[in-house]
C-alpha cells in the first residue's frame, strides 16, 4: 500500500498494568462485498496478517482483481496487499472463515442472510459493517441478523473511515463492538470483540472495543442523514456556523434515540457517532453529503449524481430512522426535515426555516424549559 505509514513496535511490550490482556487474533476472515469499504476492510485484515476471502457477486471483477491485484471497479490506482483472495463462490468464502465481515448493501441484508445460512459454520462471528436501520420493522441490523442467523455472535465495525484512506494505509481509528455476554467478561480474551480487533489491528488500524452494540449502530445509522442534512444547508450557500450547528445537535438526536433504544449516549460521542459525523460532514468524498449539496443546489433527485443510480445510504436510513423514531415516541427533528424533503417533496428552504423558527430548547435538558421562538410569534 502507498502513503504515510505510522512505525510501531514489532512485538508488544509485556502488559504493564491490570486489565491488559493477549487475545488470539483469527487466522482467516471471510469479507462479503467487493465495492470500496468491503475492499478497504480486506486490505486492512491482510496487512494485519490474516488471510482473507473476499467475496462478490461478480465474477469479472473477481477476475480482474486476481489478475491486477487492485479492485479497478471502486478503488483504482489502489493496490492490495498479498493475502486476500477475491472469489464469486460464497461457499468458498466461508469455508474455514473464523469471523465475518458483512459489507454488503444494509437493504439486502436479509436476503445476504439467508444465503450465508447453508455455508456458515456454527457460532462464527459476524460484523456488520454496513449502516442503517431496516423499513417497517425498525429492526437494528443486528437485530435483523440475530433473528436470520440464530447462535451466531453479531456485532458492528464502525467509525470514520474514508474506504481509499483506509485502503491506502492512512492512520484509521473504528469501533468493534459486540454484546459481552458473561462469559465474554469472565475471558474478555476470548470475546469476539477483542479477537476480531487484534484481528484487523495494524501500523495504520486502530479498532476500539466496545459492548454498546445498541449505540454504536445507532450512531451509524443516524449520522448518514444528517450529512444529508448538512450537505443540503451547504449547497443552499450556508457556511461553517450552520454545519457545526447541524453537527453538533445532530449528535443530541442519535443520544436520544441510543438511550431510548437501551444505548449509552456516552458511546455516541466516541468514533462511531461523533467521529464518524464529522468526517461525512465535511468532505464530498461522503455520498450523503454530496447528494444533500446537490439537491440544496436545487437539482431534483433525478438529477444528482449526473443521473447515475448511486445508492446513498442516508436517503434510506431518512425513512427508516424517522419511523422508529416516531413509533417510540422520539423527538429528531433534524432527520424529521430531511424526511420531509426525500419523501414528501416538501421545500427545502421553507423546511430548514421551520426548523429553526422550533421552540426555543434548554441545553443540558436537564433544565426542562422551552420558549416560543419570536419567529412564529404573530406580530403586533
């Protein structure tokens, strides 16, 4: 890999203090989905040492990157590293995986469930790592999976990590998080946490552990939109005070939902809320931001992207976090007016001015107090 590379120690010093521990890293992964990310993550998990199956549908392109040694599909110019092994067969994928990587399309999740069901073997880890909350059902995608793959340990992969950053060796920092049941905190060494961190760390990847599945998939799922949020005030021509406004009580909107959901709010303010955020809010290398840039431009949806089809996560999650939140009874106003832009062809100038003209809040929350905004006040 090309880049700026960060020297560690070769080997890890002897544990200095209570509480540090050696946990056996994997010995080979399984990567479903050959675009960007799934691309990026092979590439960190062979670096790190692990052999690696990297799985897509198509067979050409599985063909090229055997034959050149870089996707030229999503990350052209990129080369990988030697220890991953593209293929189209799933089965082969799987066969000897230790832990899995899903980094298909969050809204063919279910559908990718079922065909890993007949190859998987039994109790092998899975990490999600893609985003989102499904329609109708308003499922966390781990809960989606733990109802399709019942006795196999879910978690998520996390944080703000551009796929060409990561994939080129730049320093990256995410979150791995799973549910520590009892045993996990009796041999935390042996949690798929902490197997699959040392799994996939590196001189240039960092993951972090954490048992707060519940927030660190909110926070995921949440932030997509608010880049979408973000992007449209920008391409209305608003500036750094707006972003860093929509940012900051964007990040409120994923606590409230985590804790409403049994999260730590605490966790959304780590890489895989907070972080993650203010990484897709201010680069157009983010597909959230750069299709809420283009429709605050005022270019219809159909027109973004140059017509391309290009799927944009966020433009999802906008339906599925707005209708959990109203199921559960949750104020997010921020999501509630991208909503209304995608979905009900509401104005986006008139939207974004309702939004502001809300009630005056308290900050902390604490105080209980809100006031009727002078905006919406009749005049004299």
């Amino acid at each position: 890999m090309d880049g700026p590379t960060l020297k560690l120690p070769e080997r890890h010093p002897e544990p200095a203090r209570p509480g540090i521990v050696y946990a056996r890293p994997y010995a080979r992964l399984a990567v479903l989905g050959m675009g960007s990310w799934g691309t990026a993550l092979a590439s960190v998990a062979a670096a790190a040492g692990r052999e690696v199956r990297l799985w897509g549908r198509r067979e050409e392109l599985a063909e090229k990157m055997r034959r050149t040694g870089m996707n030229p599909d999503y990350l052209p110019d990129t080369p990988l590293p030697d220890g991953i092994e593209p293929t189209s067969e799933l089965a082969y994928a799987l066969d000897g995986a230790e832990a899995v990587l899903i980094v298909t399309p969050s809204s063919s999740l279910r559908e990718m469930c079922a065909a890993l069901r007949p190859h998987l073997a039994p109790g092998v880890p899975l990490a999600l790592c893609c985003k989102g909350i499904e329609r109708h059902t308003g499922y966390l995608l781990s809960h989606l999976v733990e109802e399709e793959l019942p006795g196999h340990p879910v978690g998520a992969l996390s944080g703000p990590t551009f796929a060409k950053e990561t994939a080129l060796g730049h320093p990256t920092a995410a979150t791995i998080a799973f549910e520590f049941r009892y045993t996990d905190r009796l041999e935390p060494d042996k949690s798929p946490a902490a197997r699959l961190s040392v799994s996939m760390s590196s001189n240039s990847f960092r993951p972090y552990m954490s048992d707060d599945l519940v927030g660190v998939e909110v926070g995921g799922a949440v932030k997509n939109v608010i880049a979408i949020a973000c992007g449209m005030m920008t391409g209305a021509g608003f500036a750094e005070n707006t972003r860093a406004a929509l940012i900051t009580r964007g990040i409120d909107e994923m606590k409230v939902l985590a804790e409403a959901l049994g999260g730590k709010r605490e966790t959304v303010t780590g890489l895989s809320g907070a972080g993650d955020l203010t990484l897709t809010c201010s680069s157009m290398t983010s597909r959230n931001m750069s299709l809420g840039v283009q429709l605050g431009e005022g270019k219809t949806r159909a027109e973004c992207f140059e017509g391309k089809n290009v799927v944009v996560e966020g433009e999802i999650s906008a339906a599925s976090v707005v209708e959990l939140a109203r199921r559960i009874g949750v104020s997010m106003p921020i999501c509630e007016a991208v909503h209304t832009i995608l979905y009900d062809g509401a104005d986006l100038d008139q939207t974004f001015t309702d939004l502001w003209a809300r009630p005056i809040e308290s900050e902390p929350r604490a105080l209980e107090i809100e006031l009727v905004h002078p905006a919406t006040m009749p005049e004299a």
